[in-house]
C-alpha cells in the first residue's frame, strides 16, 4: 500500500509543528544552564478596597552548575519564601523601577540567606524578574 503526496506532506508537517513546539520545553528544562526559571509566582496584596494580586515570572542566576542544581533541589523552600517576601505587600509601594529594584535586592538577599542555611552557603548572583503584574 503505497502513501498519497498529501498524506506524507501531512505527516512531514506534523512532526515540524511538534518540533517546534517541544523545542522551547527542552531549553525551559536546561539543566546545564546556571539559570533556575520558576513557574509564576501569584500572591495577594493588602488593599482595602478589593482583591489584588502581584504576579511575577522569575528567573534565578546561580553563581555556577552546583548552585543552579542546588537551587533546583530546594525549589519547594524557595518558591515558600519568594510568597512570603513578595506577598502582603501595598500595591502603591509596587510602583516605579526603583521600588522593584529594592524588591529584587531584598528577595535575593532572603533566598540566599535560606540556601546558606539549607546548603552551607549562598547560591543566588541575581534575580531575574521577566514579568511583574500588579492587578
């Protein structure tokens, strides 16, 4: 039984679109890259008039492949503390590059004060943040 033109193009088609798609799983999943990225971040924040909500996308630098792996192993402990940092916070004191810039600088100090605790020293050299949404 012999294959139609259209059907093999289908097929060649096919396996081009789940190639493309696989592609950016894969390198999200790099475990030889020093860089962590974690799923979204979603925490309340304190208002008085209704709910609202901060998410951020981050992304952690390791200092080397041992930290990044090392970071990658307490992801539960360090997703725990990002909510505690980054939760409960007044939405007007999210506003401007100034007021994240401290906000990183705190979050790094808070991680990096966890894994020296869990792993015997500090494995963060920066904190990425790719989206930050105050709603």
């Amino acid at each position: 039984m012999t294959r139609s033109p259209r059907r093999t193009l289908h097929s060649i088609l096919l396996g081009l679109v789940l190639m493309l798609f696989a592609s950016p799983a894969l390198a999200e999943d790099d475990l030889d890259s020093h860089y962590v990225t974690l799923e979204p971040v979603v925490v309340n924040m304190e208002a008085s008039d209704r709910g609202r909500y901060l998410q951020a996308s981050i992304q952690l630098e390791g200092n080397d492949l041992e930290d990044a792996r090392a970071i990658r192993e307490h992801l539960p402990a360090v997703r725990d503390r990002l909510i505690h940092v980054l939760g409960g916070r007044n939405p007007d004191n999210l506003a401007g590059g100034g007021a994240r810039e401290d906000l990183r600088n705190e979050a790094t100090d808070e991680l990096n004060e966890l894994l020296e605790e869990m792993t015997g020293s500090p494995r963060i050299e920066a904190l990425y943040f790719s989206d930050f949404i105050r709603q």
